[in-house]
C-alpha cells in the first residue's frame, strides 16, 4: 500500500508497526509531529502500548530506560537541545546495553536560536556508544526503524540505534511511502524476549559502579561490539531487501562512482541535491560520483578506503563543524584514507548550517574550489 504522507506521520505509522511497549517523548521541534501522531495512535487503539508523557528530554530517556530494563520494547524521539539533554542518559543506555531506538530530527543546536535542520546535535554524541543511521528520503528514514530494532534487538549485540532524519526536508515533507502489511513486519521483527531484565524472581543489577579495576574494560567491550555491528548492518540491510523488495545501501552506497575522478561524500537528504548536480555535470563530461555514509557509528573505515583509494580527489560536503577543528565528517575521511598509498586529495566543506539552503549552486562552489586545489576545509555562502 502506497500513501503520501509527512515524513514524521510515515515515521510514527513505521513505528507502530514495530510494536513497541512504552512510548515516551516530550515536543520539541522539528521532532514533535512524530510524537503527537504516536500519541493519537495510542489513544485512538491502534497500538496497544503505554505511552508517558513527561517534563522534560532527560525525563524521556530515563523513562525509556527504565522500561527496557524492565524488559519492554521502547522508542522515544528528540532534536537538538533535547537530544544534548539526553546525552548523560544516553550514554548511560548504551554502558547497560539496552536496544533502544531513537529518532533524532536533526536540527541546529543554540545559541543563536535555530529550529532549522543541520547535524550538530547527533554529531555531537557520537561517541556515546550508539549505533548512528542517516537516512537520505522519508522512505528510508521509516524503514530504518524497522530496521533498527532488528539491529538493536540482536541478542549477540543489544546496542542501542539512533536513527537520524534531516528536521523539515523530511520530517515535514511530503512524498510517496510504500507501506508494509503488519503480518510482514512481525515476521521480519518478532516480538521482543529480553535476555536480561528486572525480576524479583531473578534478580540482577544495571548499572552498577565500577572502579579503575573494570570501568577500563567495559568501555573497551562496549567499543568492540559497537565495532561487530558492522556485519549485523549489514546483514540486516540484506534481509530487509529480500523481505520488502527495498536497499539504500548497508554501511555505505555510491552513486555513478566507477569512472569518478572526484567523489563527493556525504550524508542525508542532501545527497538528493548532490545527485542532481552530478548528472548536470555528468552531461558536460565532467566525471563525478557519491558516496553515500549511511552508517556513520560504527564509522566504515574499510568501505570507504576500498572506494576512494584510487580516486584523484574527494570533496566532503557536511552539516556540522568540529569547531576550532574541522568537519566531523571530513575528520573521518581523512582517517579512514591515512595510510593509503598515494592518498587523493581530500577537501571538506561545511554548508547548510541553520538551515541555510544547499542548492545545486552551492555543491557546483565547492566542486570549483577543488579545481582550484583551494583550502582544505572551508565553509560555503558564508558572509566573513
């Protein structure tokens, strides 16, 4: 079934179909539309779950915390100065290995004050130990949750999954969802058996302290399944295929890459834009290609490596900066292609920070200050 819905609304229906227990968010745009929709699909029957209202981002998270330890399957929702609210739990659900998902509808973090869309806010916790999707169209965005249950659920990994969507150009945008029948989601996403939870019957303990003698080794344990999550992506991806007909890549995807002589990395809705400049560019005999990241944590170093080794140049065209440093984004790049033999040349631009508009103009700018074998990292249609 096909409908034409709001990427949020898409997002929440997606959600419903995964089944999930406790609900708990608190509004802050551009995330609220998915809540409120949840919401209305709690009270109206259509999903038999709990769903908290509470005061506060922190409170959310801690709430859905609470429930999955409790042995239920959660999900929760936030944007910029909410999800930063979140961070300390945050990382306290990734240390006590809970498979939670989380929407994050990125958006600009303040000061100044900005509701519109960049990637600063889920940037910003990328070290706190979950694994991070990005998601390029609406209908990628609501299949990934479908997805990131099954990741997150995995009793081999139970590693929570943000799932990241650009605030307005999808969350309030309209477009064509394909729609799975319910009956075909609860196959590919059985009920939730948790290994380990609360039970007076069976007590454990979450979180507990830890000394110098073992908080070393339970970071270096979160680290390295983090790391093994690669290949349950991976599969997971290769499984939703076969089950909905539906692939955007796994860790990764390229777009007219083969001959490139210049690649053009990125993330996101943006890459919709990037795409339409490469076949303008292509129809002049310009050879370009894309790289897609879809998985930025873990981040896929030897993906990237094989594709880029060989290239002349690679441009990085990112949402965020690493302030007093450079682009997220292009820090990685230039890690994952460190040691390769006669490495291409790499350059990093930050654009659409606030919402500004990435148009064709502006990825055509930064394709020009390659030519022009300009500075490394620089950001574009910014008045010094």
């Amino acid at each position: 079934m096909k409908k034409v819905v709001e990427g949020s609304m898409a997002v929440a229906e997606f959600v419903k179909l995964c089944r999930p227990n406790v609900i708990s968010a608190y509004p802050i745009t551009p995330q609220t539309h998915i809540v409120e929709n949840l919401a209305q699909i709690v009270a109206d029957g259509e999903l038999k779950a709990e769903f908290v209202n509470v005061e506060s981002e922190h409170s959310a998270a801690s709430c859905v915390l609470g429930a999955s330890v409790a042995g239920a399957r959660v999900y929760t929702a936030t944007s910029s100065q909410g999800l930063l609210l979140m961070t300390e739990v945050l990382y306290n659900i990734a240390g006590m290995r809970l498979p939670i998902v989380l929407t994050c509808v990125n958006r600009s973090v303040s000061a100044p004050i900005n509701i519109w869309n960049d990637w600063q806010d889920s940037i910003s916790v990328r070290d706190s130990g979950w694994i991070q999707l990005y998601a390029e169209t609406n209908q990628e965005a609501a299949d990934m949750h479908i997805q990131a249950y099954k990741i997150a659920e995995n009793p081999d990994m139970l590693i929570p999954v943000m799932v990241c969507m650009d605030g307005f150009m999808l969350s309030h945008s309209y477009e064509p969802i394909d729609y799975p029948e319910a009956a075909e989601v609860d196959k590919f996403l059985p009920p939730y058996k948790p290994l380990y939870y609360l039970d007076v019957k069976n007590p454990l303990t979450f979180g507990p302290m830890a000394g110098p003698e073992l908080y070393a080794e339970t970071r270096f344990n979160l680290h390295k399944t983090v790391l093994e999550s690669f290949s349950l992506v991976k599969k997971t991806a290769e499984e939703f295929k076969n089950a909905f007909g539906r692939y955007y890549g796994s860790l990764i995807d390229t777009y007219k890459i083969e001959d490139a002589d210049l690649v053009i990395v990125s993330m996101g809705s943006m890459l919709g834009t990037i795409k339409e400049t490469v076949d303008l560019l292509r129809e002049k005999g310009k050879k370009i290609g894309v790289l897609k990241i879809r998985c930025f944590r873990p981040f896929p170093k030897d993906e990237v490596r094989n594709i880029l080794a060989n290239k002349k140049k690679v441009a990085v065209i990112e949402k965020d900066i690493s302030l007093g440093s450079d682009g997220v984004l292009y820090t990685e790049i230039c890690s994952a292609l460190y040691k390769t033999p006669n490495p291409p040349q790499i350059y990093g631009f930050v654009a659409g920070l606030g919402g500004r508009d990435v148009t064709v103009n502006t990825i055509m700018k930064a394709i020009e200050s390659t030519d022009k074998n300009e500075e490394s990292c620089k950001f574009i249609d910014v008045k010094e």
